[in-house]
C-alpha cells in the first residue's frame, strides 16, 4: 500500500499562482498524521484526526485509489478566543494506492478517540488464482 505524496511548491510559485488549488492549499498543506500496518489478512489505516465529527468524512475508491476527505460541515461556537489553535483542520484529503491484493468492496471505517480507522482486507489467496483445465 502506497500513500500518494504531494510536494509542496515553491513559495513564489504559490504567490503568483492562487487559481491552482487542491485540499492540501485550502489547508496550509496541513494533512493528519498516518499509520500503516500490515497483517496477514488485512491492511488497516490509522488517522490521527481528534476533534471531528465521523459524519463529516467521506470516502471514495477509484480504480485503485482511495481518498480520505474531511470538511466541517457547522461551525460549533467555542468559549473565549484561541491563543494558539494546532490541531483543528477545517478540511483535508488524503489518498492511498491500494495493492490489487486488497478486497476494495469490503473495506470498513470507524471513527474511536480522535482515530479514524480504515480496514482493507486481503483477498483471499485461493480467490487470486485460477485453476484452468486444458480440453
């Protein structure tokens, strides 16, 4: 399993080119903290992404991609003024190279303590291959 890395670009680039923007600029390029494990029947994806709401994620594969986005859907009013505010995203995406072993339509996600966990399991190594019988 891969994860897609995006580079920042220069700082001039950025001044003078505001109309080219991905989730990663509306969010100062600010991604959460990822895990990858690997376990024999399965991959599972770990997020470090405390404070959100599980229904403000989205998921969606495409051919072998799965890209993780967050936008908060409501502003909650918060108590007094932030004097310094390092953990609240307003909006990420995020996306993983999924390996052809991996059962894209079983893949399950919840939401525990500020983790979003995302489960890929394996396929089955009789279902990968195929026994052809000559006639």
């Amino acid at each position: 399993m891969t994860i897609i890395r995006w580079h920042k670009r220069p700082m001039m680039d950025q001044m003078f080119d505001r109309d080219f923007e991905t989730g990663f600029e509306r969010n100062c390029g600010c991604v959460p903290a990822t895990n990858i494990l690997e376990s024999e029947k399965a991959f599972e994806i770990q997020l470090a992404v405390p404070g959100m709401k599980k229904e403000d994620f989205n998921m969606e594969m495409e051919e072998n991609i799965l890209t993780v986005t967050f936008e908060k859907k409501e502003d909650e009013k918060q108590e007094g003024e932030f004097l310094r505010r390092e953990f609240d995203m307003d909006a990420f995406t995020r996306s993983f190279s999924i390996p052809k072993t991996a059962d894209a339509e079983n893949i399950k996600a919840r939401y525990d303590n500020g983790i979003l966990y995302i489960t890929v399991p394996k396929i089955d190594k009789a279902r990968l291959s195929k026994q052809i019988k000559v006639s």
